[in-house]
C-alpha cells in the first residue's frame, strides 16, 4: 500500500492547513461558503451547514472560499460554485447566496473584519501545519525514542567519497581504522585530529578487513572548515565519514516535548535557509523538487516504516508553512502584505490593482510549478 503515501502525506499537510484557515474564519464569524481540497473535477462534494465540502480529483493543494465584497473576482480564480463540474448545487430558499437567494451580511465579509482578525485568518493555516509537524515529532520522539549516536564513534568506515585520496587508494565501507601515521586509532576523531593537520603529507594508514591487515598510503588534500570562532581554516581531508552507530533511547513524553520542539525549529531554519540560498546564489535552482519528487520520496519512505512517513509528514508540514509565508501574491504571506497595505492606504485597491497583482502571483506560482517539474522529470529520467 506504499503507492497511497503519496496522496496521504498531501493530503494531511494541506487538510490541516486548510483547516486552519476555516476554523479561524468561522471564530470570527466570516461566511465560508466552501472548503476544498483539491482541484478539478469535484470527486466528492457535500454541503453541511452553510458550508459545501468538495474533494478534487488533482490533490495538490486546497483553499477556503470566504465571503468577500470582490465575490465576482474571486469566482474567476477559484472556480464557481455554481458551475463546479459536480453539478448544480441544490438551491435552499433559506441560505445564503450562493445555496440560495439570501444576500450575505456585509459584517461576515471578510474585509469587514479588523485588521488584526483578518491577519489571524491569514496566518492560521501556517499555524496549524507548525502546531501539526511539532505534535508529529513528539508524538514519534515518545513511541519510537530518541536516536542516540554512541560515543566515542568506532573507527569504522561507513561511506568513502569518490574521487577523493581514500576512494583513490582503495578504501572502502566497513574497513576499521587500526592506526594512522604510526598512532593507534582508539575512536574516529583520532584519525580525524591526524588528517586535518597533515595537508599535503602522505601518511600510512593501516586498517583491518575480513581478519586480514592492510597497509594504504594516502595523502590528505586542502579543505575549508569552520571553527568554534565562526572563522574559515584549511583542515585535511581523505573523504571518510564514519559508521553511525546509532542506539535508540526512549523518552517519556515531557522529555519529548522540548526535542520535537527543536525538532521543528531546525526543520524551519534549513528551509528559510534554502530560500535565502536561492535569493544569494548558493543554492541552484535545479536543486528545487517538486511533488514528482515528493510522491517518489513518500513511497520509499512508507516502505522503510510508519516512522519515516510521520517525520516526512512534518517536514512537508513545515515547509508548506514556510513557503506560504513569502510574500508572494496569492500565497499567505502575499495575501497578508496586501491586508496591511490597504490598511495602511486607509482604503481598498481598486479592482484593476487587485487583478494585476493576483495575475503577478500567479505567475510567480505558475513559473515555479514548472521549474520544480522540469527538475523532478529530469532527475526521473536520469538526466538531473
């Protein structure tokens, strides 16, 4: 059943976030005629209330329609509701347009909330996938335990680079380091301190495989580091990393709360830390996925186990959260910026406005749809 994943971890990440949005607006009291899941043709589609819950058949994403005095334009960009491929609604003589013929109260328009509500609605989805990818990690730190790598690291091979001096020499995984340049090698660092200071210096390196010793010679070559001071030094290199040996140690659930805590922060810094990459050049744009990928990295995740899937689950979670936060038109972030303008502006753009800059975020949006495409189609075919 691994081939669902996919669709599972998609679809959670963007109910929740969704979720957020449509819980916020209810609070407030903001009319919120659908809630969707999806684009498309409506697969599954059902009013409860004075809501109408739909399904769509592309399961990439989901919005919240709320009662806005722009209802037209909004119509135009998400779809309307009385033209969904699902059919005709059936029309109630006592709702709210458009389930009926009752006009919608300018007080639960959604611009006729203060500012401060409105940028609540706004960030409550972000919210949610956060709250969510937290109670995922806590929940996966307190049933499965807390990874612990055993200290001192056994000098043991786990992986050699290629094209570096061990890979040249004929090192390879597994391998377990006896002495290097005429020292013992106790632990992994022992090599590591040897190595660093030895640029340029061939040194012996005497290791154990299937019971038999081997003698290599090898010769550290120049590599940047940082220290504890933040500063940049050349330090030794051969392309060895060590075998984890990774025991794992269980938490109880006060334990575990502070390190799912920590857990999303990380996560959170990586992703503002690629974007920034892509902002300063360090990071290429053809090393951008997209939901090609995402579904290829949910199936070999669901095939390693429930705990993979749950720690990938939060990890999209946050980076949904992230992203909506660029303020980008369309977008949370975007949408928020907007609010705070016109704010500011003390009065609405005009419909024209409003129309070039949604076509800007859309744009925007379009455009990275087809990048992160292009990279996954690449990357399948072995070209990337």
């Amino acid at each position: 059943m691994a081939f669902l994943a996919p669709i599972i971890v998609l679809g959670l990440v963007i109910l929740v976030h969704e979720a957020g949005h449509f819980w916020a607006a209810k609070i407030f009291g903001v009319y919120a005629p659908r809630f969707a899941i999806g684009f498309g043709p409506a697969l599954w589609r059902r009013r409860i209330g004075e809501t109408e819950y739909v399904l769509g058949a592309l399961p990439l994403g989901g919005y919240v329609r709320m009662a806005t005095r722009e209802d037209e334009a909004s119509n135009a960009l998400e779809g309307s509701l009385d033209e969904s491929k699902g059919g005709a609604l059936e029309q109630d003589p006592n709702a709210m347009i458009p389930f009926g013929p009752k006009p919608v109260p300018p007080d639960r328009w959604f611009e006729s909330k203060p500012l401060w509500q409105r940028a609540v609605i706004m960030l409550a989805g972000v919210t949610m996938n956060i709250v969510l990818a937290m109670v995922v990690l806590i929940s996966v730190l307190a049933i499965y335990g807390r990874p612990t790598l055993k200290t001192p690291i056994a000098p043991v091979v786990g992986s050699v680079v290629s094209g570096m001096p061990a890979a040249k020499a004929g090192l390879a995984p597994g391998d377990s380091l006896i002495s290097v340049d005429g020292v013992p090698a106790h632990t992994w660092t022992d090599m590591v301190r040897i190595v660093s200071s030895s640029i340029g210096r061939e040194l012996t390196f005497v290791i154990g495989r299937d019971g038999k010793t081997i003698e290599y010679r090898i010769t550290p070559q120049a590599a940047k580091d940082t220290d504890e001071t933040g500063a940049v030094k050349p330090v030794g290199r051969v392309g060895l990393s060590a075998r984890q040996d990774i025991v794992t140690e269980h938490v109880s659930l006060a334990e575990a709360a502070p390190g799912g805590v920590r857990w999303t922060w990380n996560m959170a810094a990586g992703v503002v830390g690629v974007l920034k990459g892509l902002v300063t050049g360090t990071v290429a744009v053809k090393e951008l996925g997209g939901v090609i990928r995402i579904a290829q990295t949910s199936v070999a995740e669901a095939r390693r186990g429930l705990e993979n899937v749950l720690t990938l689950i939060a990890f999209l979670s946050v980076n949904l959260a992230v992203l909506n936060l660029v303020p980008i038109p369309l977008l949370d972030g975007g949408q928020l910026l907007l609010q705070v303008a016109e704010t500011v502006k003390g009065s609405a753009f005009s419909d024209r406005t409003r129309e070039w800059i949604a076509r800007a975020g859309l744009a925007a949006i379009a455009l990275l749809f087809i990048v992160v495409t292009f990279n996954d189609i690449k990357s399948l075919i072995g070209l990337g």
